[in-house]
C-alpha cells in the first residue's frame, strides 16, 4: 500500500510539472528561447522590401527589431506571402505578425491587436487614360487586382467590382497598366512608394478614403499571450516616445504618419 501510495504521488507531482510547463506564458517562452519570431511579406515596399543591396528593410523590419530589442531578445525575421501570414500566426509558426496588418471586425474574432504604431489611407488607383472611374463608387461591375485576402480586396468586392487575386503590389499595377484589370486599390504610402520610385507615369489616383487605417500588430487571443500583448504595447509607447516610431515613418513614408 505505501509502495502504491508512493507511486500515486510521484504520478501527480509529474501531472503537476507538465501542467505548470504546458500553462507558461507566450511572452516567457519567447524570451527563454531569447528569440521572437516574426512574420511579415518583404516584398510590399515601404513596409518590408529587399533594397539594392538586397538587404531586408522597410517600416515593418525596423518596427520588429525594435520591438524585440524591447523585449530582450533577438528577432527571427521570416518572409511569406501575405495570404498564409495570418494563418502561420494562428498556427505558432509565427510568435507576431508585423506587416501593416489593419484592423477588422472579422480579424478581431481570431486575434487580439497591439496599439497602432502608424495611419494609412487607402486610394483608389486607374490608368491615366481611364475615364469611368473617378471614385469607388463606379467600381461596381469592373475589375481590380489585389493581393489575395487582403482587406483591398475585401473592399473591391464591397463595392462590387470582381477582384483577381495576386501576390503583390507590383503585379497589380502591371495588370492595370496592361488593361488587365481596371483598378487596383491600396495604401497610399505604398502607390505613392511605387510611383516615386518607378516614376511611371502611366497611373493616376482618382479616390481616397476619407478616415484614416490603423495599423497594430495581431496576436492570437487566449490568457498565454496577455502578458506579451502588454510587452508589446509598452515597447510601442517607449518608441513612441522617445521619437523612434516618427523617424522610422519620415524615413520610410516621407513624414510622420504615427499621429492619427
């Protein structure tokens, strides 16, 4: 009997060891394996790009390491398509997802979000020599390009023009240079990236949406992640702060859009 006695609490103090280690907090894990890993696209320039050099850059990578050098470890920067980001997040592949994520009802059932680090609008753009659209509203029974599960497509569809799914920004605007698609829309900081650096004069901007888009930093919901949804916002409000998210914006974006 004490032998079984014995047995029974050696069995419930090992049950009570793997129940502590399983329950233990997102942010600690993170910060025992002294690395976060984060996912973003690196191809949607300003906010993630591979420069001349073929260096990693952007909005997006100087927000990350900088939230990680908050949280005391090194950040593991991993590239993907924008389509399997949020699925990769919600699997663990991913520990944050930083990529100009905007805020959504249907997102904020999965994921609980950062405080915005940046604001954005979304423009509406043709080809020069488009005449029928001059705003969303005329998008109803036309085309556009978009990446694929992104809330541009989203709001092409709400608007009811029929949306062909891409990659990236590059190949919608080479659809709608070619005719392939009449419209494409995005954020401004972005075509207005790509008109600067292309200096293509073939597109014009014929609409923008009057309230600005937030962009925070998803994180899947559920007690183990409170404490790194925390980590997260107070390194946000010290970069804030001390001026690093405004410079990281003028750098990037060509002024301040960490301001409402």
């Amino acid at each position: 009997m004490k032998k079984l006695l014995a047995g029974l609490l050696s069995a419930a103090m090992v049950f009570t060891l793997v129940g502590c280690g399983s329950s233990k907090d997102h942010l600690a894990t993170i910060q025992d394996k002294g690395e976060i890993t984060i996912g973003l696209e690196g191809d949607w320039q300003p906010f993630s790009y591979h420069d001349k050099d073929d260096k990693l850059v952007g909005v997006d990578v100087e927000v990350a390491k900088n939230i990680a050098k908050k949280l005391g470890v090194k950040a593991n920067i991993v590239e993907g398509k924008w389509d399997g980001l949020l699925t990769g997040l919600s699997t663990g592949t991913y520990d944050l997802v930083i990529n100009g994520v905007d805020i959504t009802k249907e997102r904020e059932k999965k994921f609980d979000f950062s405080t915005p680090y940046a604001y954005d609008h979304t423009v509406l753009v043709v080809r020069n020599d488009n005449t029928a659209i001059t705003s969303f509203d005329d998008l109803k029974g036309k085309t556009t390009a978009n990446s694929i599960g992104s809330t541009y497509m989203e709001l092409g569809e709400d608007y009811g023009a029929t949306v062909k799914g891409v990659d990236d920004l590059t190949k919608c605007m080479d659809l709608v240079k070619s005719g392939g698609v009449d419209a494409t829309i995005n954020a401004a900081t972005s075509i207005n990236d790509y008109l600067q650096t292309t200096k293509d004069s073939s597109f014009k901007i014929v609409d923008q949406s009057k309230e600005s888009t937030p962009y925070a930093i998803p994180m899947v919901k559920g007690d183990d992640n409170t404490s790194l949804k925390k980590a997260v916002n107070k390194a946000l409000k010290e970069l804030k702060e001390d001026g690093t998210l405004s410079k990281i914006s003028i750098k990037y974006f060509g002024e301040d859009l960490t301001k409402e």
